[in-house]
C-alpha cells in the first residue's frame, strides 16, 4: 500500500542530544513537508521540499535540519539547539505544489 | 506567521445536527484545503477548493469560499459521533507559489450521541 511512514512513534531524547526522525514515502510525491504541532494547537511549517536536494525554510526553522537526497526520503533533525523540542512532529508530502497533504501518523518527541 | 484562523475555536453539538467552521485568512490564494485530525493521528485530507470556485460539497461535507471576504466555511451535515475530530484549514496564502501550505489553529468538533 501507498503512504507516507514516520519513525518512530515515540522518541525520547535527554537535554543536549540531537535526533532524527524518519520520514518516508512511497507514493512517488515530489513535495514533502515538516510540521510541528504543540497540545491543543495548529500544525506550523519548520522545513519543506518541492525537489530532491532542494528545500526551504518554514516559519519555525531554527534548532532544525533537514536533507533531501531522495525523493521518498526526508528526514528531520532536533538539534540541541531548538530550546522546546517537545511536541508531535508531522511529515506529509504532495504529488503538487501546494496540492493535497498525505500525512503519516506523527512522531511524538519528549526531551527529559 | 499563521495565515489561516478557524472559528471557533470549539463547537459542540449533538448528533444529527449540522456543524459550520470558518476560517479566515489574510492574503491572496491559490487553493483553500480543509483536513480533519482525530486525536494523536495524522491529518487526514477532506476538500481542495481553487480560488475561481464558491462552492464544493462530498458526502455530508460543503465548502463556501469567500474571496472577496478571504474566508471560507466547513459545513458537516447531520452529524455523527465519528465526525468528532480537530478540523483545520491550510492555504498557500502569501507563499508566491512556492508550495508553502499554512495552517490554522484548528476547530475541535465534539459530537454528541
């Protein structure tokens, strides 16, 4: 089946440590998106991508990176430099600019 | 910077009615999309919407755009228990297209058996 996978589902990181988050897709998508999303809040853009080794910053970039060196691949990295890490991380690509969002179902990150 | 924001921010009703959420946004689009989120899931897409149309409907779902007013309406027609869900709208609004899609902060629908 066709889709978009995140891993994984839960991660915990300690103060100080950098992680990477996994998103991959199946669905022969050209855009992939990063998204950030906090309790009882909207989705906000850290990083996108319309091609393969290109992407943008979004309105909450700072603290993370981002590589696209395949077009079903785009993972995510926490740097320790992002000060509030904690939330639900959302990955979705679109077969268009700006065209309907295939989400995955998330990987929820808690710094201890 | 959130270009899209729903109204209201909660609604609850029961089951059998109809439920009605606004988004507003603030510049020029291209395309208006509503998705639906059930609780720790993925966002699950429900209707595209171009700027050149007024009005779309699928199954019990109906979507109005408003370009003149930048604002658009979800209506969910006789209501289930099942559509209790967060409901979101994202637009290209201001991305000069470059594919930049922006969410709103989301209406949370609670259904009523």
């Amino acid at each position: 089946d066709g889709g978009i996978t995140q891993s994984p589902k839960y991660l915990f990181r300690k103060e100080g440590q950098n992680v990477t988050l996994s998103c991959e897709q199946n669905l022969n998508h050209d855009a992939m998106y990063w998204y950030r999303q906090d309790p009882g809040q909207g989705l906000r853009l850290i990083y996108y991508s319309q091609i393969v080794n290109d992407f943008q910053k979004g309105d909450i970039a700072e603290g993370y990176s981002v590589s696209r060196e395949k077009k079903e691949s785009f993972p995510l990295t926490v740097t320790s430099a992002q000060k509030n890490p904690t939330a639900f991380y959302l990955c979705a690509s679109s077969m268009t600019r700006a065209g309907e969002l295939f989400f995955g179902e998330g990987s929820r990150l808690t710094v201890l | 910077s959130q270009q899209g924001e729903e109204d209201p921010q909660a609604l609850s009703i029961q089951e059998g009615e109809n439920a009605t959420m606004n988004c507003s946004y603030k510049t020029s689009i291209n395309n208006l999309q509503w998705y639906r989120q059930n609780s720790g899931r993925g966002l699950v897409h429900l209707i595209l919407i171009r700027s050149n149309e007024r009005e779309k409907h699928s199954g019990r779902l109906r979507v109005t755009l408003d370009t003149s007013k930048k604002s658009s309406s979800l209506l969910i027609t006789a209501s289930r228990a099942a559509d209790t869900a967060s409901y979101f709208c994202a637009t290209d609004a201001g991305s000069g297209n470059t594919g930049k899609l922006i969410f709103g902060q989301g209406t949370t629908l609670q259904v009523k058996p």
